[in-house]
C-alpha cells in the first residue's frame, strides 16, 4: 500500500478529525441533546420561543405549562382573515407563572371581544423587539401594542445595544453540551450597573417599532411595576400617548415582584379595556 506524501497527512488528519466532529454533531441532534430549553436564536443577541413547546417550567408559586404554536407563540395562531391585535413584550406580557389563558393577551381577548396575539417573548427589551419583531409585525395586525420597560430597565453588565451576535459554531450541539459541562456561575451586575436600555434609547427603539408597525396602530404601555418606571414613562411620553395603569402590590407574586399573578392580569385587562373607552389610553398619531 503506498504512503501518503508527508505534506497531505496534516490534510487527512482535518479530513478525519472534521468527519468526526460531524458524526458527533448529529448524533447529538439526532438525541436531542443537550436540551435546548424554551428559546431559539442567539441569547446574547436575539432570541424567540420554540415552536411546538409543550413542557412544565418552574414558575414563583410551582410549576407552569409553556405551550407555543407553529409560530412559537403562546395562544392561537394569527387569524388569516380577521383583523387582530398582536402585543409584543416580555415574560410580563407572555404571563410567566400562569396560564396562556390567565395571561393579561388572552384576558384582554375576553374582555374586548377582539383578537389578540400574543407575540411576547421572555427576556426581550426593545433591542430584541427592534431586531427581531419584523416577522410577527408580517403578520399583518391591525393594531399593535408595544409593553415594554421592565427588562429595559433591568440592570446588566452592559447595555444591550453593545451587545454582539454568537458566533455561528456557538448553535452547534456539541459547542452547547460543552458550555454546560464547564458553565460557570454568571457573572454578577456591578452595583450600579447600567439599565439594560437607557430611558433615551428606549424612547428611540419604540419610535422605530412604531415605523416598522405602521400602517397597524400603534398603542405604549410601560408594564406597570410596583416601583412605577418613570424615567421609562417620561421617555416614551415625549413621542406620544403613553399607559402605565398602577396596580396593587397583591396584584404582583410576593416571590417575583415584576410579574402578575392571575388576579393581576384579569385586573391589567379590564383597566386596559376602560382606559381605552375613556380616552385615558389613546393610539399613537
């Protein structure tokens, strides 16, 4: 058998060392492993929820039920012949620890009689909104609600406008089963720390989600909070009409404070449907 010329070894040696990392690679996916969770995407840049998720997920008072559509949005796919809302938020809005139907979307759907999707997604600030929401605004919804504030406000290590996409082998299966058998405990916000988006910044995100959403009306909400986010609601009122509704503490979980209960939630929406009626809660022009 003849050898090989010295100066294709090196050459071979890649070709076998690639072939296996492939075979490794597959059989990873093939398994499912390692599980990849709730979210889609890249987590450093910009992320969605699964489709076809239908799993129990800790929540503050016990498990819950994340279910999502074709789409990987929780509730019912868009109608393709009636008009909609779609709101587009974060877990505030999605209803982290309750049910899709305890969610304040589906509420709001109940009380109002209209459709209502609900395009939020854990974790998103506007940056993410602002990146990644032209596929749910395809839809094509008469009217948009942007909720947002809460992790806009959360504070981070940097801000997210600062933030960098994954490189691309970071969504390989075999990149993630690494990271999680050397993951280290995340690093800790500095006292201090920067909000993840700026009151100004956040002003500028929903001005361009507005423009992006057009010709669908546009309607604001700062997420109501306990400690009500007023540099956030001052911001976004310099463009135009901004709701912010203040809600008892009861209405909030004792153990996560930024979220609804279900209580809260059947509050947000009828408070939602008389601001509307009374003016209080006007579209942007």
């Amino acid at each position: 058998m003849a050898r090989l010329p010295d100066w294709m070894k090196p050459i071979v040696g890649g070709l076998v060392a690639i072939g296996l990392l492939g075979l490794v690679e597959g059989g990873l996916r093939l398994a499912g492993l390692p599980d990849p969770g709730l979210y889609a995407g890249d987590l450093v840049w910009s992320w969605t929820l699964r489709p076809g998720l239908d799993r129990a997920v800790p929540g503050p008072e016990g498990d819950f039920v994340v279910t999502t559509n074709a789409l990987g949005l929780r509730g019912p796919l868009p109608p393709e012949d009636a008009p909609f809302t779609l709101i587009l938020g974060c877990s505030t809005s999605f209803g982290w620890g309750v049910s899709a139907e305890e969610a304040w979307p589906a509420r709001l759907e109940a009380a109002s009689g209209a459709r209502v999707v609900n395009g939020a997604v854990p974790g998103w600030s506007t940056e993410q909104a602002r990146r990644s929401a032209a596929a749910l605004l395809a839809l094509g919804p008469q009217r948009v609600i942007l909720a947002f504030g809460v992790r806009d406000a959360q504070a981070a290590a940097r801000p997210d406008a600062e933030a960098q996409p994954s490189p691309p082998a970071a969504s390989f299966a075999l990149a993630r089963a690494l990271r999680a058998l050397i993951a280290r405990p995340a690093a800790e916000v500095p006292p201090g720390g920067p909000p993840r988006v700026s009151p100004a910044r956040f002003a500028e995100n929903l001005r361009a989600l507005a423009a992006a959403a057009r010709p669908a009306a546009v309607w604001v909400m700062v997420f109501p909070q306990p400690s009500r986010l007023v540099e956030y609601i001052d911001a976004a009122a310099q463009i135009g009409p901004v709701w912010s509704p203040e809600l008892p503490a009861g209405d909030f979980f004792a153990t996560d404070p930024i979220h609804l209960t279900a209580a809260g939630h059947a509050h947000l929406a009828e408070a939602a449907v008389a601001a509307e009626a009374s003016g209080e809660w006007r579209p942007w022009p």
